[in-house]
C-alpha cells in the first residue's frame, strides 16, 4: 500500500503543502494548469530557497500580479493603507463585526487577503460587494477542468473549513460568505491540494501531531491567541502542540486541508521510503526550519521484508476516525438496496452492510450502515438521499483500529493469487486469498471456488518459492 507522511513540526499552511508537493515529484505543470482552468486570475510563482539550511520549494499564488502575504504582514499593510488614506474609516454593523471602507478597490479575489481562513475585513468598494459564497465557489471548482476525486476533496475541504466558520459565527454555513479563505489565492491552495494529492496516487496520507505555533494573531473580529479561532474548530481531535515560536504556524486553510486529506494522526509509519519532498513558508526563522515535510513509499511490515528478521519492528494495531452512517430502509426495493450498496462502496465507503431489522407497524426493513473516512460523509450521505426512500441518517464519529497489512502473490497451478497478510508486533495473526482473484480463476478454469482457495493458501503457508510482495490495494 502507498502512503503519504506528513511532518507538520513547523505548522502548515495551504502553500507549503503545495510547495511539498511538488518538491516530491507532483507536475508543477499540472498545478499551473490547474490554477488557469480555475479562471480566478491567478498564476503561480515557483522558487526555490532555503529554510534553516533545508532546500524547499516555494510556492505563490500572484492574482492580478500582487502577491499574497503572511497575516501579520497583511494586516499591517491594511493599517498603513488606512492611515494613508483620509477617506480610510470603520464602522460597524449589528452582530459587532467591524467592516473597514475605504476607497481602495478590493473584492474576495483581493490578492493581499492572507490564506489563513479567518474571516477577513469586509473590504468594501462603492458598490459594498461581499465575499464569495460556498455555492458560487462549488460553482468555480465545478466548472474547471478536474478529476472527480479532486473534485470532490477540494469541495470537501471548504465545506470543511465553513461548519468552522459557521460554528465560530452560530450562522448557517451557506450564509458564510468567505473573504480571506474565499479570496482566490486561497481557492487555488485548496484546489491545488486536491489535485497534487490525487496526482500523488497514495492510498493513504498520515499526518504528525501539529505545531501550531503561539503568541497573539490579529484577526477580522480583533486580536486572539494562536491558534486562531477558526484553527480551534477545525482541530477538535486532532493531536497538537506548540514548540513556542510566537508567531502562527498553522492556519485555518492548513488545518482544514489536512483534517481532510489525513486518515489518522501519529508517529512516523512504517514504510519504504521513495521520496521526500519539502515546501516552504513565507518566513525565514533563525534557527528553525520554517518548512513542511512530505514522505512518500510503501506501507512496511516486518513480514513484508526478506532483510529483517521477524519481530524486530513492533507494528501495533493503528487507531483512526471514521464516520458511521445509518439509515432504516422499510419501503426500498432490494434491487435496488444491492445497487446502492455497489454504489456506496464504489463512492469511497470503507465498508457498506445491511441488517434485517423488525420497525415501526411490524413492518420488516434493512438498516443500511455505511464506514467511511470524515471527510467523505457528506458526500456519501447525499448519495443515500438520492438513491434510497429515507427522509433521515443518522451519522457519529468513532474510532476504528486496524492491524498492520500487506499484500502477498502466491502462484497456483492456474495462475497468481494475492493473499491479504494481517500481522500485530510482527506476528502474523491472519491471512486470506483475495475472492476477487479466486473468483476470476474458478470462472476461467472452470474449477470449484474452495479448491483454488485452499491451494492458494497452501502455497501460502509453504512459502512458495514465486512468491513476492505486493503492497497494492485489491
């Protein structure tokens, strides 16, 4: 299996994470592509510089040809603006938020609005337009040129980032109207995370406890302490800490990219290492390394390599979130419940099962239940909604904790057969011939199922001498 690692022990930020894309192997090209499909006027930047004598890839997203710019620099250009402009004043409106006017033309494109995801000043020209909302920014990522699983993680990246929004604000989330976060540099960020994720092609992307960084941050609503309150709520269960740098390290955009992309948070895992790549941040600390790190390779377990002998890594078994969904099903037509299981699964359903149950008015149904990563719940629950009669799911967090696997190729007397391999602390503990496989053979070869099964895992346990390891998905 092919994993990322994310080493976040200098925060993130939505272009650093770029800029460790592409350091790893991702086509600047594809990104720079992407960013024109996008049609926000917006164009990248790419350098490379140094970060406390590490090599780094920088990224800038340039709209219109200004650059943007940290919080903190952003927001002091804004007050010197200001005090230059005599025109320059504040009000504000019911709910206490502060709006800024001045006769600086800026929209929520303004390639100076800071991609840290709190709500920016509401930089109004004469004609007092506001931010972009989520639905016309579904509209942009919608009408540019990516693949459906880009597509769908980089909508769920800012549906994510406004239930944080909406949740700071106790508003609605379509009524959240995105400035910094909705500014187009922001926009390009999270595309472009999507799509260099995608590109990537792993099958899982771990992430280390984040370092958020400290001291106070000057926001839209006033001066908090980092991290921002936007970053708060993004964080709820995730590991993390502050090294003691004063100053934001992960920001709201960064938080939500990685809540999103990350299966789990923890150590190093093990793996094989291919490649490394780093992206830079905007500032450069004595001393410090201001840069995000990306790993990628092959999961990796004591099984799965000839050198090592058995036992001498301690694989233990991994805990991450998932997301259940259920739902009663008492008028759905079976057809079409065993479609909709097909469909769920195909849509990136961890798993999809249904139970008979006995409901309301001894009426027999099904409760369809359906494991699923976070950040795919939404999508999947909209799915149940169009495809099945419920009018309601019910939907929680849980943890779920998995062994360490592997995918072992054995040879059969009708051909390879891959054998999932399930190991705790480096001892096997279970281990399968792939149905699909067997199933493929016994229709071919016109033999019974269970014989090519049973020779499959013979050849297993023999340790037959064609085998080899294979870390891919069935």
């Amino acid at each position: 299996m092919r994993i990322a690692y994310l080493d976040c022990f200098s925060g993130m930020s939505g272009d650093m994470f770029l800029g460790a894309l592409i350091d790893v192997g991702v086509s600047s090209e594809l990104l720079e592509k992407t960013v024109a499909a996008l049609d926000v006027g917006a164009r990248l930047e790419i350098s490379k510089v140094n970060r406390g004598g590490i090599a780094a890839t920088k990224v800038d997203v340039l709209v219109h040809g200004a650059k943007d710019l940290p919080r903190d620099e952003f927001r002091a250009g804004e007050e010197h603006r200001r005090g230059a402009d005599p025109h320059g004043h504040e009000h504000t409106q019911p709910g206490g938020h502060t709006h800024r006017k001045a006769h600086i033309q800026r929209d929520a494109g303004d390639p100076v609005a800071s991609r840290t995801g709190a709500s920016a000043p509401h930089r109004h020209s004469h004609s007092h337009s506001l931010g972009r909302g989520l639905k016309e920014i579904k509209t942009i990522i919608h009408q540019a040129t990516l693949t459906d699983r880009a597509r769908r993680t980089a909508i769920s990246i800012f549906e994510v980032l406004g239930a944080a929004e909406a949740g700071i604000h106790g508003v609605d989330i379509e009524s959240i109207h995105f400035h910094e976060v909705g500014a187009a540099d922001a926009i390009v960020d999270i595309v472009g995370a999507a799509v260099g994720i995608d590109a990537l092609a792993v099958d899982e992307m771990v992430c280390s406890p984040l370092n958020v960084g400290g001291g106070m941050v000057e926001c839209a609503h006033g001066v908090f302490p980092v991290p921002a309150p936007a970053t708060v709520e993004l964080l709820r269960g995730v590991p993390v800490y502050s090294s003691g740098i004063r100053t934001e390290l992960l920001t709201p955009t960064g938080a939500a990219i990685v809540k999103t992309l990350a299966s789990r948070f923890g150590a190093f895992p093990g793996m094989k290492m291919e490649k490394t790549g780093h992206g830079a941040g905007g500032r450069d600390f004595p001393d410090w390394p201001n840069v995000v790190r990306l790993t990628v390779g092959e999961a990796w377990t004591a099984e799965s390599s000839s050198q090592e002998p058995a036992g001498r890594v301690s694989m233990p078994a991994t805990s991450e979130a998932i997301a259940v969904i259920e739902a009663n099903l008492d008028d759905l037509n079976p057809q079409v419940f065993g479609y909709v299981m097909d469909r769920l699964l195909e849509a990136g359903a961890l798993d999809a099962f249904g139970m008979p149950v006995q409901m309301k008015k001894n009426r027999p149904g099904m409760l369809l239940s359906v494991l699923c990563r976070p950040q795919d719940a939404d999508q999947l629950t909209r799915l149940i909604f169009t495809e099945t009669t419920t009018l309601g799911v019910r939907r929680r967090n849980e943890q779920r904790q998995t062994l360490g696997r592997t995918w072992v190729t054995v040879r059969t007397r009708w051909g390879e057969v891959r054998m999932k391999v399930a190991s705790i602390n480096g001892a096997v503990t279970n281990y399968v011939p792939e149905y699909e496989d067997c199933r493929r053979i016994a229709a071919e070869q016109r033999v019974p199922l269970k014989k090519v099964m049973q020779e499959a895992t013979h050849a297993y346990l023999l340790g037959d001498p064609g085998k080899t390891d294979k870390h891919e998905k069935p």
